[in-house]
C-alpha cells in the first residue's frame, strides 16, 4: 500500500508544484514543462536503445526512435516560445512548431502498427533514422526557412483555423490509434497495453486543449501541458516495462527455472550415483565371495612341498588369474568409491626403505623379463619410517611403474625419491616433522600425444596404438591421479612422442616412529605359534569360505569351530568360548554386526576378539569398527600376510617359522639331478638374499644351471621363492644348506 501511495503523494507534489510556478511565471511553467517531456521522451529513446536486443516489440522500438525527433522538435518549440528573446525575426515559430511535433507523434502512432499487421515486416534502424531526419528536416526549414508552414496562432486574434483542424485531424489520428491498439491488444503486455491506451488518451486530451485556448499562456494550454507530460510518461512506462522489467522477470524466471532444473537434475544424479555405487557393491561381493575360494584353496595347495611341476605352474596360472581378476574389481570399486567420495586412506607407520624396496623389486622382475633397463634412485636421505596409507601409496608407484616397464619396449624406466622439501626453501611443512617427497618415474618408451595427454586420466581410456591394451583396463591412471590428490599431492605428466614420458608428484608426509620391525611372513614357513593353544570360531553363511580359512588355520594347530550365521554362533560361541572369531558380515537370519552386539552385551567373553571379514567392500573401516563390539577387519579374498599380522597382533602369539628338518633339501626324493652346488656359491645367493637384490639372486641362479646340470633340483626350489619374492625364505634356506654343507 505504502508503495503506492508515495509515488502519487510525489506526482501530486511535482503537479502542485508545477502550477504555482506557472503563477509565478508561466514562461517558466512552459519551460520546465516542455523540458520534463523532452527529457522523458530522451530517456524512452535510450532506454529502448539500450535494451534493443531484449525488446521483442518493434512498434514500440519504432516508437522510441521516432520520440527522439519529437523531442528535437519540441526543444526547438520551447527555444522559440513566445518571451525566450532567442528567434525574433517572425512571431509565429512556437505553434507551429508544436503543432509539427504532434503531427509526427501521431502519425508515429499510427504507422507504427505496421510493425504488428505486417509480422514479416522487421524494423530497418539506420532506415527509420533517415526517414525521421528527413521529414523532421523538411518541416524545420517549412518553418524557419522557407516559412510556407501555415500559421498556426496569431496574438490577439487566436488559433488559426489550420491549427485547429489540425488539432482535430491529429485527434481523430489518435482516436484511430486506439482503435487499432485495442484491435491489436493480443500483441502487448497487458499493463504495456494499458499504459500505451492512457498515453494516447492523454494526448488527446492534450490535443483538444488546446484547440481551446485563445491565449498561449492560458488555462488550456496550462492543461494541455500537463496531460503531455501524462502522455510521454505513460509511453517511457512502457518502454521500461517492456525494455528493463519484462527482460529482468524473464531472465529471473529463466533462472529459477534452470535453477530448479539443476537441482532436480543433481538429486537424479545423485540418486543413480548411489544406485551405481550399491550395484557395484553387491556386484563385488558377489564376484570376490567365490574368488576368496579359488585364490585361497590356490594359496592352501601351494604349500604342499611335493608338487609336481605341472600342478605347481597350474596353481601359479590360477593364482596369477585370480589376481588379476580380483584387481580389475578393486579397481572398478576404487573408482566408484573415488566418485562417491567414499574412498579413505588408511594411515600407520611403515618402514618406507623397505616399501620401497619391495616396489623396485616388482619392478625389476618385469624389466629384466623384457630386457628394459631399470634404475631406482633413492636419495640417502630418505625418512626411515613414515605414516601414510602403504597400501595406496604401493598402488600409485606400482600403476606408473608398471605403465613405464609396461610400455617401453626398448630403453630405460628410472625410479626416482628424494625430499623436495629440503631442497626448497619456499616449502612450508604443515608439522615439524613433515617431509615433501618428490616421486618420479621416467621412461624412454613410446610418449603420448599432446592431444591426448588429458585423455588418459579419463577412465577405461587407452591412447596410442600400443599392442599393451588388452593387458590394461584404462583405469589405473584415474585411480592414481585421485589418490594423490586424496593424498594431498598432484600428479603431473611431460611426455613426447617417441622420446617418453616422466609422471611425478610430490605429497607431505610425516616422519612415523615406534614401529616394530616390519615383516612379511611366508604362510609357508610358519609351522605354529608360541603359547597356549588357541581356540578360532568362522562365521561364515559360505561353506566354501569357511573350508577356506579352516584349511588355512587347521594345519597351525588352532582348534576350531564353526558357525552359519548369527544366531548359529550365538548358540555355540558361549559354550565354545573362543579367543578370536572371524565374523562374516552379510548373513542371513542374523548379520555380523547384530551377533557381535549380542556377544558385547552378554559380558560374559571380555576377552574374545571379533574380527570381520567381508568380502563387501562399500564397507569402510570407520563406518565398521566404531561402536560395532568389532576389534578389526579384514577384506575377502583373504591376503594372508594380512591374516597373520593381525592373529599375531590379537591373539598376542609369536609365530614360529620354519622347521628346520621339514626344510632340509630331500635330496633323495626323486629322480632329478640333486647336487648341491659348493659353499661359496650358496654364501654368494645368501648374501644377495640378504641385500634383498632379486634380480642378482635370479642371475647367479642361471649362471649356475648353466655352469652344471646337476644343480636343478636346488636351483629349481630357489627359483620358486624368488618368483614370488621371499627372500626372507631364500635366506633361511641357504643359510640351512650352508649349516648342512659345513656340519657335513
Ligand atoms: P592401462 O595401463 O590399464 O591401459 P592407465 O590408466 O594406467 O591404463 O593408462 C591409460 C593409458 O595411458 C594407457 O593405456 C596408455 O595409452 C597411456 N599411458 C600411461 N602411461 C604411459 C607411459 N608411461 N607411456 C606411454 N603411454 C602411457
């Protein structure tokens, strides 16, 4: 309401205002009131110019342009009013110059609905200027120049009957204006519309005022002024209306709608997202709760000492296969897992030489095998021990590593770690004791494309015609690039084609302490375990999976039972009263997480460790272990080094590894030739063993097949242990013969 009324309550004022100027002086009244329309019809003509592009209405551009003539011509009427002193050489400028001007706004009028009958017919700007420029043109010099512009007024007598047919002639123009307006309303906005009607209507009120006046400075044309100034308002709110209101509400409109669009588009994105994620997870589970069997029945029959070749080399091709299927899995799950932004780094101290030592020798295994040169190049300065996520941080310098050895068919793959922080100054480390480590790999292998080096962190995307696609997915790139970034580095990329590329990044880590030594265990060596003999209970719906870890613990003395689902452990574990319990997760009648509730609540097994093991991996340690009775997890397909560092660690038992008299060499055994080869040689394998250098350990043991038959059997086993890297096995092994060879 108050909106509303200010504005009237201000026209009200400026009205009042108005007029007592007109009884001050109403050469003053005349000019502030002309200079308000021409000011007014200005302002139409540059608003509608500015916001051309928007005005959909080209009767109402046409409009504007022309306003901008009237207005020159009104200025000319105003300059030459009767008192200005400015053109004295003739008495009768101002009328007709009026009467010229309202001539032009009503023919305006008019042949502006030629715009709106004749749809096709589209406005010529620089045309109308013309136009305009000339017609005002001919009437300025009828007027000033060669004065055959009939007169319009003349002192003392009155209007001239030309005026005051004009008035009329323009009036009926006018009246015919609203007609075709109202015919034609369809094609305007319904307040544009009213204000257009009002417009014409005041002008010809205006009009017929001042066919009235016998005086220029009279009550009429008092009248006639003001109705004007309504006149040329009601237009100017027009053009607003339609030039700045309409295109505003419109892109507003616009807005919202796409704003609204948006977000339901993002909740449907969101929601397949999750649809996608949940597919993948149960997919998974799916896919990896027959691989636990396959990979670990793989792992159990590997153990037997005796095997014969052939089954040995058909267990490593199931093994191999598995895993390799098991990581295209992970993979797709990493992916997923990154875009739902569900993917965590897990962080603990780990002995960082070590780690890195375990990834050259990978490495080293798949260069020596296709003849590329491989140097690693780790500075001294390198942090013993750092806390970070191992596992992920292996998987990032294993993908680019492996992309390097994989892709280069001839030349060298360099490895390179050193601490950038050190060597820049700038480098500000968030705690004392962070370090910046630079990570760079180098090859000299066939390079991308300029073009198509953003490509390749696109998932499944391959580049190149390299003969290695079917042996990628396309997918480790992607993953890695994220991990670091997730890691708080960036991963960055120079390559040329055939000269090679360097991938490298750099990531703040801080330097771990109080660590015990890190171990791998050979599930192979270990024949038992320190203590009291230890009771394990397998929850499992899966009667292959259960066999599976059953297999795997039977043989280290454990005593074990087994359950079906929750409520089938809940009814034995109390009797049985086990020290660890390996909870599956997804099981029907009871799951995992309710058994584990129940057993908490009983207080009667404090002791009892329950860990979970799942083979869904939608599952993350934060959302497992917290308030959930749980003390671990582990995922399926069981990794066995996995397994044991955690049954030690819980059950607080020493493994004990290695049977010395199960290890001996049977020599006897069977037919292949069995030498031993002498003491030197084996000290030179122990000594390699020791420095963890698998590829001398590999090439001493060629040399020595080469050098004498005999050593097969030997050289066989060694070859066996270095195929699957335990050199700690190695070690142990040599050391065995070196004691058999000197105490013989
Ligand atoms: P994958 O190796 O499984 O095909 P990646 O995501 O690791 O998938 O790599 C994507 C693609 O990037 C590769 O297929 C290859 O075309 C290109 N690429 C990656 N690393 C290298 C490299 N070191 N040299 C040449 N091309 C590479």
């Amino acid at each position: 309401m108050k909106e509303k009324i200010i504005p009237v309550i201000i026209v009200i004022l400026i009205l009042s205002g108005l007029y007592l100027t007109s009884l001050y002086s109403y050469l003053l009244f005349h000019n502030i009131a002309e200079l308000f329309s021409i000011i007014v019809a200005c302002g139409i003509f540059m608003i509608a110019w500015n916001s051309r592009k928007y005005i959909k209405n080209e009767y109402l551009i046409f409009i504007a342009i022309a306003y901008l003539f009237i207005a020159g011509l009104d200025l000319l009427h105003t300059l030459s009013y009767k008192g200005m002193q400015i053109f004295n050489d003739y008495d009768y400028y101002a009328n007709q110059l009026w009467i010229a001007a309202r001539y032009l706004e009503s023919a305006t009028l008019l042949f502006a609905f030629t715009f709106i009958v004749q749809k096709k017919f589209s406005i010529k700007i620089s045309l109308v200027f013309i136009i305009y420029t000339l017609i005002t043109g001919i009437m300025i010099a009828s007027i000033f120049y060669w004065k055959t512009f009939p007169i319009c007024f003349v002192d003392g007598t009155g209007l001239t009957p030309f005026k005051k047919i004009s008035e009329y002639i323009i009036c009926t123009i006018l009246v015919l204006d609203l007609i075709l307006l109202y015919k034609y309303r369809q094609s305007f906005e319904k307040e544009v519309f009213s204000l257009l009607i009002l417009s014409i209507f005041f002008t010809i009120v205006s009009e017929l005022a001042f066919t009235f006046y016998i005086s220029n400075y009279g009550f009429s044309n008092l009248i006639g002024h003001y109705f004007k100034i309504f006149s040329f308002y009601s237009i100017y709110k027009a053009i607003i209306q339609t030039g700045i209101v309409k295109p505003y509400d419109l892109i507003f409109r616009e807005l919202v709608v796409k704003e609204k669009n948006l977000i339901d588009a993002t909740k449907a994105a969101d929601s397949a997202n999750q649809a996608k994620s949940d597919f993948l997870a149960n997919m998974s589970h799916e896919l990896r709760t027959p691989l636990n069997g396959i990979l670990g029945y793989a792992q159990i029959l590997k153990r037997e000492r005796d095997l014969k070749e052939s089954i040995a080399n058909g267990l490593d091709i199931i093994d191999i296969s598995g895993r390799h299927l098991l990581n295209l899995i992970n993979e797709i799950l990493d992916l997923s897992k990154i875009e739902a932004r569900k993917m965590e780094l897990i962080k603990s101290n780990f002995l960082f030489s070590e780690f890195l030592k375990a990834i050259i020798q990978i490495i080293q295994i798949k260069t020596i095998e296709k003849g590329t040169d491989f140097y690693a190049e780790l500075a001294i300065d390198l942090p013993r021990i750092i806390f970070g996520d191992e596992k992920r941080l292996n998987q990032i310098l294993l993908n680019l590593l492996g992309n390097a050895a994989k892709f280069t068919e001839t030349g060298t793959v360099y490895f390179r770690v050193w601490d950038a922080g050190k060597n820049d100054p700038m480098w500000k480390p968030s705690a004392a004791n962070s370090r910046l480590i630079h990570f760079e790999v180098e090859d000299s292998g066939p390079g991308i494309a300029q073009n198509d080096i953003a490509e390749i962190f696109s998932p499944f995307k391959q580049v190149g015609k390299n003969k290695y696609k079917q042996e990628g997915s396309g997918l480790g790139l992607p993953i890695t690039r994220q991990l670091v970034t997730l890691m708080g580095g960036e991963l960055k990329v120079k390559s040329f084609l055939e000269k090679g590329s360097t991938f490298w990044f750099e990531i703040e880590v801080p330097e771990g302490s109080d660590i015990n030594e890190f171990d791998l265990y050979s599930y192979n060596s270990i024949t038992g375990y320190t203590g009291e003999r230890k009771k394990i209970m397998i929850v499992d719906d899966n009667y292959h999976n259960r066999n599976v870890l059953k297999d795997i613990l039977l043989p280290l003395d454990f005593e074990i039972d087994e359950a079906q689902d929750g409520n089938d452990c809940l009814n034995k574990v109390f009797n049985f009263c086990p020290d660890i319990i390996f909870m599956d997760i997804f099981m029907p009648n009871m799951n995992g997480f309710e058994a584990a509730e129940e057993i908490r609540k009983s207080n009667k097994l404090n002791t009892v460790k329950i860990i979970a093991c799942s083979a869904s991996v939608s599952l993350s340690h934060q959302e497992i272990l917290p308030n959930r009775g749980l003390d671990d997890f582990i995922t399926k397909p069981i990794e066995l080094n996995e397994l044991l560092k955690k049954m030690e660690y819980h059950l607080n038992i020493t493994w004990i590894i290695d049977n010395p008299k199960e290890d001996k060499p049977n020599i006897k055994s069977d037919n292949e030739p069995s030498d031993i080869p002498p003491l030197e040689e084996i000290q030179k394998l122990n000594k390699l063993a020791s420095g963890g250098d698998i590829t001398g350990i590999r090439k001493h043991l060629d040399q020595l097949e080469k050098e004498n038959h005999s050593y097969k059997k030997f050289i066989n086993e060694i070859k066996k242990l270095a195929q699957t890297f335990q050199i700690r096995q190695i070690k142990i092994l040599t050391q065995k013969y070196m004691d058999t060879v000197t105490h013989e």
